[in-house]
C-alpha cells in the first residue's frame, strides 16, 4: 500500500467516539499496569497470533548491565503476552516539534504523530544522575545468512537515546481524573531519525510503526524497497528477533497499542487497548 492511500487522517471527536473492537481484549496484556498508569508508557501486542499472543519486547535482558535499562545493540523483538513481564514497557516520546500543535497523538508523517520509544522495564526509566543509560528501539543494519544467502537487514535493537548528543527528553505529567484533565504527554527535542516510529493506519483495526528515517532513500545505507516497518521476522514465535522490514500489509507488521494515557487515548479507540 502506497504511502498517498496511507496517510492517516486527523482523528475528530466522532472518531473518538466509537467504542473498542469486537476482537479487542479490555485488559492490558503487553505493558505492567505500572506502566500503563504513567503517563505515555505502554507496549504494543501483534496481530499475527499463529503462535499465541505476542508483544513486542526486549528480548534476554540482563539485569546486570545498566541496571536492567539495555545495553547497546540489545536484541528487541516478540515474547509471549504477559501483564506482569516489564519486559514489554516503552514509554513513547513524542516530536516536541509536534506538540501543542497540532497536538498530542497528532502531526508526524502520517497524522499520528513521530514518536521514540524508551525502554522501560517495570515501567522505571533509568536514572541518568547514577550514570544509567537510556535506551532506546532503533535499528542495526545485519547481514545473516538466509537460504545459504548473505541478505542486509535492518534488525530491531536498543540504542542509546542521546547517542547524537542533541536530544532531550522531557518527562509528562498524568492525570487521575475522569475524562483526565492537565494530562501532559512525553516529548523529545532532536530526536535520533533511526529512532523515530511513525504509526499509520492500515485496513482493520491495526497500526503499523514506520520507522521514519529508513523511509528515506538518504539514511538506507543502498538498501533498496518501500517503506520500512516493525516487522515478526518471518512470521516468527516467541523469542522471534524482529526487522524494520519493507511493508507488506501483513499481520506479522500489525500491532495493537496497550496504554492508557496520552498520547495512546487521543487515537482511534479501535486502535488501542486500555
């Protein structure tokens, strides 16, 4: 699908105003509710289920490095759903370009927004005054051996979120009331383009995460193809290494969001789960 029949529109209030899907669960089960109750933390489950419920995640973490917050060129990809696996918590960071206007969850490439998202295991971001490093989903350019065949592929990792030294980020404000009120989202200033997502919509009740700067012929390094987007390698279970793949519109690029706050509930309520 072309990137003209996929530019999302601006959602309006009628929009808003439709109820969940049929298919969609009422419970969170790719974010911990810790991080679901913070504002702009939350995961993403798949919409490929051929092997069970899968989210994306950050795959082995090790406690020992950083403090559980990644270490650079760890491996992202899908683990099995689960309420309770901090694993699966990224706090998205929105274009600080983007925000107030045209606002939270609004702007970007396809008219939800450029987001980075930060690893946050538990729903804890790392605490950079003890020297922890903040993490990021980027991607690593690999060449693995497919069929008895050298191929490139862009492969999901973290990276570190400043590694440009030019970006900052600044943590949003949640609001307990009912409909919330001063609800402030999470932004960054200068972000790293490789680790910027744009979500757009796609036929269903799904998004797919572009990653904007392969989207661009300057920053894909000879590799040829469309747009690139999160993508199961190979339709692939739990454990599964993921890829910013070239788009093909299949379940295995097809996410729903998990999150409860801004800018996650300013989407199309079909889109996400809270």
């Amino acid at each position: 699908m072309s990137i003209k029949s996929k530019a999302a529109a601006l959602t309006g209030a009628g929009v808003l105003a439709l109820g969940f899907g049929t298919a969609l669960a009422t419970v969170a089960s790719a974010a911990t509710s810790s991080c679901t109750k913070t504002e702009s933390c939350g995961g993403a489950d798949l919409a490929f289920t051929g092997h069970g419920n899968l989210s994306l995640a950050v795959l082995n973490p090790d406690s020992n490095v950083n403090g559980g917050f990644g270490y650079n060129n760890e491996k992202v990809g899908f683990t099995t759903s689960g309420a309770l696996d901090g694993t699966q918590d990224f706090t998205v960071f929105q274009d600080a370009t983007e925000v107030p206007n045209p606002g939270p969850g609004l702007g970007g490439v396809y008219g939800y927004g450029n987001y980075v998202a930060m690893y946050t295991p538990g729903g804890s971001r790392a605490n950079t005054a003890t020297g922890q490093i903040q993490y990021c989903i980027s991607v690593e350019d690999t060449y693995p051996v497919v069929n008895h065949k050298t191929v490139q592929r862009w492969s999901l990792v973290l990276r570190n979120c400043n590694a440009t030294g030019k970006s900052t980020f600044s943590t949003g404000t949640h609001a307990t009331d009912t409909p919330p009120t001063g609800e402030v989202e999470a932004t960054v200033s200068n972000p790293n383009p490789y680790q910027e997502w744009a979500p757009t919509e796609v036929p269903g009740t799904f998004l797919e995460f572009q990653d904007v700067a392969l989207n661009s012929q300057h920053y894909r390094h000879g590799y040829g193809g469309g747009n690139f987007v999160m993508d199961d390698r190979g339709f692939g279970g739990s454990g599964t290494w993921g890829l910013a793949y070239p788009e093909n519109d299949q379940s295995n690029q097809e996410f729903t969001i998990i999150g409860c706050t801004q800018p996650v509930t300013v989407f199309n309520k079909a889109y996400y789960q809270c």
